[in-house]
C-alpha cells in the first residue's frame, strides 16, 4: 500500500472513531433530554396549607396556582416552590415558567436554583389583578432561564422562589435539560469530521488517477474488492446466525427484534410456557414490573399456581394482550384483572377465587388462542374472561404464531398458509428498529446513570407483590412516552384502522380474525367466558383526534370511518354466539363527560378506564350469574 492509501486508511479509521463517539454522545443527550422532561401544572386544589415552603410529593405533577413574595396582598400563597426531577449527570437545566395572571402593581420578581447553587432572577409582567380563582386565565407571559450548575444523577430539585413583589398565578413549569459541555461539540465535529474525510478521499482518488493506474493495479484493486464484499458477507452472516441464537435466550433482544407481524424472532422446540416466556415483547421471567408485582417464573403477571386447582377453588382466567396483562401504567391495586378479582370474592363468599392472568403484552390473537389451548383449557377454568382491543386487534400477527415444533401445532386460519418462520432479515429488523428508537424514543437505548438492576438476586421469590416496589404514587398528568412519539403512534393508528379508503385493506383482515374466533369458539363449549370489548381512544374520543389531526395538516383533510373495525368485530363475535360485553358506549359516555379513560400519551387505560372497564364486566358476570 502507498504513502496515500495509508493516510487515507488512517483518515478514514479516525473519522469512523470521530463520528461513533459523537453519535453516542448525541444519542446520551437525546436520552438524558427525553428522562429530564418534566412539566409541573398549576392547579386550584392543592394548597399551601399555610406554610411558606411547597414540596411537590415525588410522582406528582401538581403544584399550588399562586406563588407570592413578601409584599401584600399574598392571597394566601407561600413563596417557595420545590420540584423534583430526575436527570442524568452533568447538563445544565432550561426552564420555562408560563405564568396565567399577576398582580397589576407589584408582580414578584423569581429567582430559580438548581440543588441549592446559585439563582437566575427574572421580573415578571404586571397582570390585571384578577384572583386566579375567579377566572379561567388572565395576563399571560412566559419567561425562559438556566440556572447556574450541571445536574446530578438521579434525583434533583429546582427551586422557585418570589424574592420580591407580590403574587402571581402559574399555569405551568417546564423543566428540559439543556446541552452543555461536550454534548455541544456533536453538533458540529461529525460533520466537520465527515467533511474532511470527503476532502481526503477526494484527493487521494485524484492522486491515483493522476497516477495512471496500470491495468495490473486496477486487477489488484479489483481483488481487494471482492475480499472486502467477501469479508462484508460472512460478516453479515455470523451476525444473523448469532441474532439466532440470541433471540430466544435475550430478552433485550428479543424485545429489539419485535414486529406486529410475526409473534417470535425464531420458533423454538421448547414447552410451551417456555416458548411463551421467549416472545418478543416477554420481560424476564421473575423480573420487577412497574407496578411493583414481580412476575412468575414464566414471566406472567400472576402468582405461580399448580396445574390442579385445590378443592374448593374457583378459577378466573385472564386471557388478552397487554390490556389484560397489567391493564396500563397504573398502581397495581388499580389494574383491570386485579379489580375483577377483588370483585368477585365479595360475590361467592362460601367459594374461594383463584384469579390467574395469561395475558402477554404486544400479543395478538392467535397467540391468544395458543395461550387458551395449550395452557388455559389445562387449568380447568370455571370463568374466562378475554379481552379484544379494537385499537390493534385486527392487524396484530395477520401471519399467525409459529407452533410448528414440539407438537404445539396449531390449525391455521385461512390466509395463514403463506407463513414462513423467517421472513426477512432479523439484522434489518434490528437495525430499523434500533435506528426507530434512536429517533423517537433514545431512553430506551441508554441506560440512565446508577439505573439499580431488576434482575432476581435469587433471594427474592416470583409471582408475588413487592409491598415496597409497588409504593408508588401515581399521575395522570406524567406523559408514558413523548409528545412526538405518541403522535407518531397515533397518526399511525389513523391510517391503519381508520382510514375510509383502507376498508379494502381493513375488512379481510376483519374476516381472518372472526374465523380464527370462530375456531376458538369450538375450544370453548361448555366453559363460562366473557369476552370483553375495549375501544381505542381514537375511536371515541374526539379532543383525541383532534390533537394527532392538528399536528398533520395533510392527515386532517382524510376521509375516516370510525365505526367500521368497531361494527364488523362486535357483530362478528356475536353472530358466533360469543357472550360479549362491547365496552364502547359505556367510555364513549364517560369520555363525553370529560373523563380521562386513557394515560396521557399511551394507548392504554388510566386508573378511572380501568375502574370502568372492572366495573361494566364485573355487572355483566352478575347480570348472567357467573359472579
């Protein structure tokens, strides 16, 4: 190799270092932004309680709507505004206070400081002078500020103070972390670096041509070449071979490798408990969920049962998707199978209930149909309760689950006869889905600073309630994931199910679903089972809708049906004999009332849907005298 190719092998090895290592470090500021987000609400209920100092509890959004200084009149308000967030180490902080009315002659001045250092002042406009608890908002204004001082990692605290002046009213406080230090350079050294690197290349490719390359030199690079494509290839290979073996043994990898399509990476010639607790989108088995209930040893979120029930003992089973699994993000005591329990023991005093919850997240219903056959029928249940989500339903897993080995073959519906075990890439898949993180949600990509484990030490036993873990306070208010995100997610939906021109699209999926249910039907004769409805939030509620059309000019001039997936599921299922409980007019009412049935920015249900949900169920057990 000449002089030439060995400065531009070197340049070419340090540009790759360069761009690697500032793609990292923006991919850490882009996380540490996204887990540092947090927004504190003005709100009339909650009080200073006569003290100077407000502490906002931990899990909490809310803080009192007036903040006053020292001079007259205070309206009853303190001058101290404590709020905690969570960071990562060493960026400092931006935040904005938008401020909804102040008083007319003497508005406070704020002075804001992060862990005790030093404060950044500001002096706010005069308002009317309206109290804020007469009217809806007044003299609006927003005011941005850094604090001096780098975060810590964990847990840290803003501090708000009036120092002087009198009071005013907030509507809310938005705490971001901001780039600092080094995260500024990865805005300008990648492309610095990949510049020069053009500049490199370009010239050592004019050194050669000017060079005049024999015929024997190009023949020589020509082999070089194909080594190189050779290398690339077994490469390639090696890597797809490992994703493999990976998939079914990892659970960070196998939640990588997920898709709607297809319910496995790679089928396995495990028992099926065992294949189940390989799924895509399983956790590990005895692991910490967030509800504070550590899941079974076949990573199911339900205590750990025999396959005999005990005399005396009546069987509830659960059988759905992530609904059913945990309900959504709420406290445990909250969820929808845990009420229904709760609900039915009240009902048969003399018998004792044995809830057991077969639900997997992210699953769709022929897997579904899998769990009932395989191991719900097993456990002899004497009441089934299944959930169908009409939000994703349809076209979760139109292929079908691949229970090809270990004699865990199923029959497949009609149109499953083109499944293949594998289709595609999982190396694509990987890196599509991996580069969709790193867009729109990077905390899931990087670990945050001293993150404590939730791996089993070993001393800990599965399947139970940690009384200390699930010691949580819970809050509407705190989005699940970002704005940007879930209306990406949303917008998604629209066009999936709810799009006028894509009934062609829509309605045979419809049909593979009521046949695949209508051979489940076939598995049920005899056994008490309710299968309970739940609609999609953009199917009843349309504040919802508005929000995901107005950040999409383009989708906002579409044509939807929202009544479509709704009509052609429920009336399917009933014409198959289901007993069905369709859960739709009753959120439909209550979202027209203004309640919030769904978590912010999640698909799934808040603490009141799942209230609702347990309680319509619970109704229509009783209405037919099965609870």
């Amino acid at each position: 190799m000449t002089k030439v190719g060995r400065a531009w092998a070197v340049a070419t090895l340090v540009a790759g270092i360069v761009l690697v290592s500032s793609g990292w470090r923006e991919l850490r500021y882009r996380a540490a932004r996204q887990r540092g987000h947090t927004v504190f609400h003005g709100a009339r209920l909650v009080e200073w309680g006569g003290t100077e100092s407000f502490a906002v509890e931990p899990g909490s959004h809310r803080i009192p709507l007036a903040l006053a200084g020292p001079e007259p009149p205070r309206l009853g308000a303190g001058s101290i505004l404590r709020l905690p967030f969570s960071a990562d180490e060493g960026f400092p902080v931006l935040v904005r206070v938008v401020q909804s009315e102040s008083d007319r002659d003497r508005p406070p001045r704020l002075a804001l400081s992060l862990d005790g250092g030093a404060a950044a002042t500001v002096k706010t406009a005069a308002g009317t002078g309206l109290p804020p608890a007469t009217i809806e908002g007044g003299t609006t204004a927003s005011y941005e500020l850094r604090p001096p001082g780098l975060t810590r990692c964990g847990r840290n605290e803003l501090r708000i103070q009036a120092v002087s002046g009198s009071w005013m009213a907030l509507s809310h406080v938005e705490i971001r972390v901001a780039r600092g230090g080094s995260t500024r350079l990865s805005w300008w050294v990648p492309r610095v670096t990949a510049a020069l690197w053009l500049l490199t290349t370009a010239a050592t490719a004019s050194v050669f041509w000017k060079a005049g390359r024999t015929r024997r030199s190009l023949k020589m690079l020509g082999g070089r070449l194909v080594l190189v494509l050779v290398g690339c290839g077994l490469g390639l290979a090696f890597g797809e071979g490992a994703l493999r073996w990976l998939a079914p043994r990892s659970p960070k990898v196998k939640n990588f490798l997920y898709s709607s399509r297809e319910p496995a990476a790679t089928p396995s010639g495990e028992s099926f408990l065992d294949w189940l607790a390989g799924h895509p989108c399983a956790p590990a088995p005895c692991s910490l969920w967030t509800d504070g209930f550590r899941l079974n040893r076949h990573a199911l979120h339900t205590h750990d049962y025999a396959l005999r029930k005990a005399p005396g003992v009546r069987r509830l089973l659960g059988i759905g998707d992530s609904f059913m699994f945990y309900g959504g993000p709420v406290p445990y005591a909250d969820e929808l199978f845990v009420r229904l329990g709760q609900h039915l023991r009240p009902s048969a005093p003399a018998a004792r209930w044995e809830p057991i919850n077969l639900g997997v997240s992210c699953i769709g219903i022929p897997t579904e149909i899998a769990i009932l056959r395989y191991e719900g029928l097993r456990l002899d249940p004497d009441l089934i309760v299944w959930t169908i989500y009409l939000g994703n339903d349809v076209t979760d897993e139109q292929i079908g689950p691949p229970f090809s080995a270990a004699g865990l073959s199923t029959p497949r519906a009609a149109g499953d006869e083109a499944f293949r075990p594998w289709r595609g890439s999982l190396l694509l898949r990987l890196a599509t889905n991996v580069g969709r993180l790193a867009r729109l949600e990077p905390a899931a990509l990087v670990r945050p600073c001293a993150a404590p484990s939730r791996s089993p030490t070993g001393r800990e036993r599965c399947g139970e309630l940690d009384p200390a873990a699930a010691a949580i306070s819970y809050d509407p208010l705190a989005p699940r994931v970002s704005d940007d995100s879930y209306l990406r997610y949303a917008r998604d939906r629209l066009n999936t199910m709810y799009r006028l021109d894509g009934r062609a699209r829509l309605a045979p999926q419809a049909k593979l679903l009521l046949r695949r249910m209508g051979g489940a039907r076939r598995l049920l004769v005899g056994r008490r089972v309710m299968l309970a409805v739940i609609p999609d939030e953009l199917q009843i509620s349309e504040a919802a809708r508005r929000r995901v059309l107005a950040a999409d000019p383009q989708l906002a001039a579409t044509a939807f049906d929202f009544d479509y997936p709704h009509q052609a599921i429920v009336s399917g299922l009933k014409r198959l004999g289901y007993p069905l409980l369709d859960l739709t007019p009753a959120f439909a009412a209550a979202a027209a009332r203004g309640e919030h049935l769904y978590h912010l920015n999640d698909s799934h249900l808040s603490v009141a849907g799942n209230h609702l949900a347990a309680d319509q169920i619970t109704a229509a057990l009783r209405q037919r005298g099965w609870g």
